[in-house]
C-alpha cells in the first residue's frame, strides 16, 4: 500500500467516525498532494509525498512558534493537532548515532576535503536520510565534522 492510498484509507475512516478534526487536517494533506499533481503533471510517490508532508510539518511548526508568540492557545492546539496527524505518515527519525555514521559514511563517498564541499555531501545526503532527519541540523553537524 503506498503512502497516498494510507491518507486516502485514513480520510475515509474519519469520515465514517465523523472525526472532523482529524478529516479537516487530513483533507489540507490530499489538497497539498492534489496541487502538487496537477501542478507537476506526475504521479505521486511516496517520496513525493513524504516531501510535502515534511514541508507541512515545518509550517505547522513555524505557526506553532507564532500563534505562542502572539497568546493564541486556540490557534495553537489547532496547529499541534494537525502537526500530530502528519507525524503518523513520517517514517521513524533517525538516532543521533545513526545520523553521524550516514554524514562519516557520505563524506568518505563523495571524498569530502573541507567546507567547499559542503554542498556536495549535503547533495549526497539528503536522499538518504528524506524525511527522518531535519536538515537544517544536519547541516550544521556536516559542517563542524568538514570544518
């Protein structure tokens, strides 16, 4: 079963549960999905979809930081809620362990000398790690190992 017949799965079943908080942040997931489509012309893999959840995944964290910034409990458990239904369809995060033998073993792959080729083991990385680790983070640990 792909990822994309999961959600599809899934919106049905909140549908006949009459969850419709669960339905409404699920229904935003397949209208993302939906645009990506229609504006790509491709179908969608589950790498595809893992990247537009990943994408929705930091907006809601992003709202998150706002809506508390600005004294908005309401708009914050909202937030926190679609932020949970997503999660469900992120593959398990990698450990602090496993993330450094990914970032030794792709700059020993790509030959890696010094922070010029950061790019080029960032490059490298992000496919192996899609979804289960956050690259921002990821950055910074291939610098100070290049660095």
């Amino acid at each position: 079963m792909t990822l994309k017949e999961r959600i599809n799965d899934d919106m049905k079943t909140a549908m006949k549960a009459r969850d419709t908080e669960r339905l409404a942040a699920i229904r935003l997931l397949m209208a993302a999905m939906k645009q990506k489509e229609v504006d790509e012309r491709a179908d969608m893999t589950d790498a595809l979809v893992l990247s537009i959840i990943d994408k929705m995944v930091k907006q809601r964290k992003d709202s998150i930081e706002q809506y508390k910034a600005g004294n908005r409990a309401d708009l914050v458990a909202r937030e926190e809620f679609e932020l949970s239904v997503l999660a469900q369809y992120m593959p398990a995060q990698l450990s602090a362990e496993e993330v450094g033998a990914i970032i030794d073993a792709v700059i020993a792959e790509t030959g890696a000398a010094g922070p010029k080729d950061m790019g080029k083991v960032m490059n490298a990385l992000r496919p192996k790690v899609a979804g289960r680790a956050d690259m921002g983070a990821l950055s910074g640990l291939v610098k100070a190992r290049l660095g």
